[in-house]
C-alpha cells in the first residue's frame, strides 16, 4: 500500500502523520471532527484550556463509541434470535 505524509491540525498544533491512501479522507475527517467538537465545547462551556477541551472531546467520543457499540450488540442479539427461530422451524420441517 501507497503511505502519505500528511499533517493534521488537531486544536492549536499540528501532528505528522503516515497514512495510507485510501485512508487520507477518513484522517482528514476526524480531525475537522474533533475540531468541530473542540469548537463546540469552546463556545458552548467557555472552555480554552486545550487540556479541558480534549479530555472532554475524549469523553464525548467514549460516549458516542459506547452507544454504538451497545447499539450492534443489541441489534446482534436480535439477529441471532431471529435466526434461531428459523432454525428451530425448519428443524421441525424436517
């Protein structure tokens, strides 16, 4: 795989980075992410402690992380259901 250098700015500093190509546009996301949560809970909270306004974009993104996570567990919980009940009727066909 093609790797790029590339630099992220990430609040006030800017971090080197090697990526592979086709995951450029997905850094290049997440960082306008977290700064776009950055800029929220400046604006929101009056926060400009760059250490405050990380650890909360860090305990934002756990959130968001936690919910999806128990949201696929759940939804495969339930396909897993599903599936078992159409293998006990079909079980019964037989």
């Amino acid at each position: 795989m093609d790797t790029l250098s590339i630099r992220i700015k990430i609040g006030d500093r800017e971090y080197p980075m090697k990526v592979k190509t086709d995951e450029e546009a997905r850094i290049r996301r997440v960082g306008k992410l977290i700064n776009d949560k950055i800029k929220k809970y400046r604006e929101e909270f009056g926060l400009e402690d760059r250490q405050d306004l990380l650890a909360m974009v860090a305990f934002d993104c756990m959130v968001e992380f936690l919910e999806i996570k128990e949201d696929h567990t759940e939804g495969s919980e339930q396909v897993k259901q599903v599936l078992q009940h159409v293998n006990k009727n079909l079980e019964s066909l037989l």
